[in-house]
C-alpha cells in the first residue's frame, strides 16, 4: 500500500524532527512512523538560505503540524505529504518512507 493511501496528513502528528547530512530530516510522527524528506530544490529558497546562513537550519523542532526553525519558517506536514509525493521525487521519496 502507498503511503498516500495510508496517509491523512489531519489525523498525524509531528513528535520528532532532526536534521541529518546535508537538506535531510527524519521526522518521527505519533504513529511511529518515520519519514526520511530531502529539500531538493527548496534548500534554494531565500528562507533557507537565510537559515543556513544564520547556522539555524540544523536546528528545527516541531509544533505537532510543522518542521518549525527559530526565524519563524516552517513547513507543514501537508506539505511535508506533497513534496513526499510530488511527481519528480515520488520514486526517491518513497523509499525515504519507513516503518519502525
């Protein structure tokens, strides 16, 4: 089954959020699931930049809904869920999608 068949981005919830190597964070949701995202192309983004820039990129944390950073960016889960699927990623992304 596909994670987009499993997933109701309204019923999950954030617990864990950290950064690995390079654009990567794992984030662990309630369900014990966890969800290995790249940035790809987002890492370009002035926000990131900025983040990367002031050293705050590698320190995200979660509200629960979003991948939170102190500037104030975030990214929401039902975001986190598109990118996941988003059609140049989908194959590379799904394999970043893991049960514990």
């Amino acid at each position: 089954m596909l994670w987009s068949e499993r997933a109701d981005s309204e019923n999950l919830k954030i617990i864990n959020v950290g950064a690995l190597d390079g654009d990567t964070f794992s984030i662990t949701l309630e369900s014990g699931h966890t969800i290995f995202l790249e940035l790809g192309d987002r890492i370009h983004e002035p926000a990131f930049a900025a983040l990367i820039a002031s050293g705050d990129f590698c320190k995200p944390y979660t509200d629960g809904k979003a991948i939170c950073w102190p500037s104030g960016v975030s990214i929401t889960l039902k975001e986190i869920l598109k990118m996941l699927l988003s059609p140049s990623d989908a194959t590379q992304n799904q394999n970043n999608y893991e049960e514990e």
